[in-house]
C-alpha cells in the first residue's frame, strides 16, 4: 500500500487506471473459480474448433484465387503477406489422400501452429518496444504493468482467440503516430509507410493521415496519402482481385440486420428497430454513422487547442464505432489514445478520473455470463465496452464544437470591433 501512494503521488492518472484494471482482474478471476471457468469460455466464440482460425483461414484463402474464388475481405498486402506465410508452411502439412487443403490440417500441423505463435510472441514484443519507448521517463517499469494490463483486456485476448491479424496493424498505427512529426525526414516518411502497411491490413487505419492533414502540411500530407495508397491498392497487382471486387465483398459484411456485434453505430441503430422497415432503419443507421463521423473529423481538423490525446482517442473511436466490419477487438485501437492519456495527463483532476474511467472500461475483462442455456455474454460485454466508447466520443467531439464556436464567435467579435 505504501508503494502504490507513492505511484500515486509521482503519477496518480495512470496508477488509477492501473488499479482499476488490477481490480476487474481480480473481479473476473474470482468469477472464474465460482463458475468453474465456464465465465471465462463464455467471453470467447462459442465453437472451440473455431479458435486462431482466422490466421489459418487466411492462409488457406491466400494461397489459391482470393479475391475470385474465396472472395477475401482483407486488403490485397496483407493477403500476399497470409500468401508468403503459406509457401513455406503448406510443404509441411500432411493432407490425407482424397481431401482437399483446409484450415483445419494447417492448424493440426507443427508448422501451422508454430507460425500463429511465432507472430503473436513477435507482435507482443513489438507492442513492448513501444511502450517502453513512450513510457521510458515514468518510472518503476511502467511499460511492464501496462503491457501486462493490456493483454488481459478482453479486446486484445477476443484478438489473440481469433487469431486477427489486428495487433500487427495497432503496432504499425503506432509507429506512425510516434514518427509523422519528426523532423528527421526519413523517420516521417517510414512512419508514413507504417501508415500504409497497416492500411494494408485493416484498411481503415488510413484516416490517421488526417493528424498530417491538422498539421496544416499539404504537402506532407500529399506525400503520406501517395504511400497510404500505394501500399493499399498497388499490391492487387500480385493478386486476382482489384479494388472494385473488395469493395464489393465487404459490402456483403457491412451489418444489415438486428443481432450483429454491438461495437458500431450502424449497429446500435439497428438494434433499436424504431418500428420502422428494415430498408428506413438502414438508411438511418448510415445517415447517423456519416453526421458521427463529419463531426468527428470538423473537430480533429479545426480544433487547433485540442490535447494531443484527444485527437487520437477520436480517431480511433472512428476506427471503432464507423463504417466498416464491426467486432469487438476493434476496441484494441483505444490502446493508442489511453497510452498518450497516461503518459499526458499528470494531475487527477475531475476530467481526468471520468476519462480515466470511461478508458478502463472499454479494455477490462467482464465475466462471460450464460442466461437460461443462452451465451449472450459477447453482446454484453460489447455494450459495456462500446458504450464506453461512445461517451468518450461525445464528450470530446462535444468540447470540440463548443470551442469551435467560441473561437468563431470570438473572431466575429473582434473583426467586428476592428470595423468599428
């Protein structure tokens, strides 16, 4: 106890956030000893067979038509990187005689299993690297009990379960948030080709170029933008497919329905049905995901005096709740706003213990709970979660439109002073 007052007294924002994460540690582990650890299978999908099979699924996609016969939703850089991974785990997977390749036996074989952990171990020690690059000035190890805090957070283990290949593009968006202002030039422009790589494999990522665009550098922001591009859609060349086939594939996966994961607006609006047909609730839910996202970036555009931090945790709120492919290990984007929240903010103030809050709800592990034979525990947890994000976007975008129109308000009042 005596040497969390001191952590608190040196740093309290990030020592709360810390504890809160510790306390629902603690929470859910006790959860897990009632329930018999069915709480915490229950977080997870609900076929066991289906666990990491999002990597090797990708492989098998990669390695024949992707875009023509598998119809792949990903982005032709990362589909050529699931392509290479497969020239050399393929000639190691036994396929029995009359069966054809499958997810499955590369998930069966040494070399299959081996590569998804290989990535993991590797994806995990780069996310480390950072935080001690970013953490390294606020001492007693703090990049260690973050890192720790961050991989038991039901967003990045949902991620690790499905075996998403969305870590690699949290570490490569940080990578360009920690280069792009550099002066050394070649530092900007790697990072901007970070940038590009994880629009490569996620492909939305590519909005943080809008923090260039804030940044007043036209010119930068035309060169960023060329290398986003070329590393998102160049790579079709090597593959079957080209930009209008993927956009049409991922237009079959954009919610249209009531049931789908609770982590997007187009989701939450059609959740609540309205009574209305299903074809005008889609309309709606569309209309409000684009006034979200103007908004979004009028505040990250325009707004000159928001926190570095800030800025980021709009983004990657967009990153979430915006058009796209909802899931809930989306929710690992909030990592980058809550790591510059902790290393930022030095002072608890009220703000700071509701942002501290409202982060350290969108990350802890929430006990998986069954209802009457009935796992309805994702959808739970992605309210908690997503409804955490939500508030954090309206209260930030709601400050920004008001100092907006103050600073308007205040350059009318001057010009009309000078007038008279």
């Amino acid at each position: 106890m005596r040497r969390i007052r001191e952590e608190y007294d040196a740093n309290p924002v990030c020592t709360v956030f810390l504890i809160l994460c510790v306390l629902f540690l603690i929470l859910f582990i006790i959860a897990v000893i009632v329930t018999n650890g069915s709480s915490f299978k229950n977080m997870f999908c609900w076929d066991p067979t289906d666990t990491f099979m999002d990597h090797f699924d990708s492989i098998v996609y990669s390695s024949d038509r992707p875009y023509t016969h598998w119809e792949v939703i990903y982005p032709p850089l990362v589909t050529i990187f699931y392509a290479v991974l497969g020239h050399f785990i393929l000639p190691y997977v036994e396929i029995p005689a009359g069966d054809s390749l499958s997810a499955e036996l590369i998930k069966n074989s040494q070399m299959g299993i081996l590569s998804f952990f290989f990535i993991t171990l590797l994806t995990f020690y780069a996310l480390y690297l950072v935080c001690s690059r970013l953490m390294k000035d606020m001492g007693y190890r703090k990049e260690l009990f973050f890192l720790f805090a961050v991989i038991l957070t039901y967003p990045l283990l949902y991620a690790v379960e499905r075996g998403n290949n969305i870590v690699i593009a949290l570490v490569l968006c940080f990578l360009f948030l920690m280069g792009y202002r550099s002066e050394n030039k070649i530092i900007r422009y790697a990072s901007y080709i970070a940038l590009g790589c994880a629009a490569g494999f996620k492909l939305y990522p590519a909005i943080l170029g809008l923090l260039v665009l804030r940044e007043r550098k036209y010119r930068e922001m035309a060169i960023c933008a060329s290398i986003v591009a070329a590393l998102a859609f160049v790579p079709f060349v090597f593959t079957d497919g080209n930009p209008m086939m993927l956009l049409d594939t991922l237009s079959w996966y954009v919610p249209t329905r009531v049931g789908v994961s609770l982590s997007q607006i187009i989701s939450w609006v059609l959740q609540m049905e309205l009574g209305l047909p299903a074809g005008t609730v889609s309309v709606i839910s569309y209309s409000v995901t684009v006034v979200f996202t103007l908004l979004s970036f009028i505040v990250i555009l325009f707004d000159r005096n928001m926190k570095f931090w800030k800025v980021v945790a709009l983004l990657s709120c967009n990153l979430i709740l915006g058009p796209g492919i909802g899931t809930q290990y989306q929710i690992v984007y909030m990592t980058m706003p809550i790591l510059y929240f902790l290393i930022s903010e030095k002072e608890m103030t009220r703000e700071n213990m509701f942002y501290a809050i409202c982060f350290a709800m969108t990350m802890v592990l929430i006990p998986g709970i069954e209802f009457a034979g009935s796992h309805f525990s994702q959808g739970m947890i992605g309210v908690v979660e997503s409804v955490s994000v939500i508030i954090i976007a309206m209260a930030i975008i709601g400050e920004g439109l008001i100092r907006i129109y103050r600073n308007c308000s205040g350059e009318r009042g001057r010009d009309a002073g000078t007038a008279l």
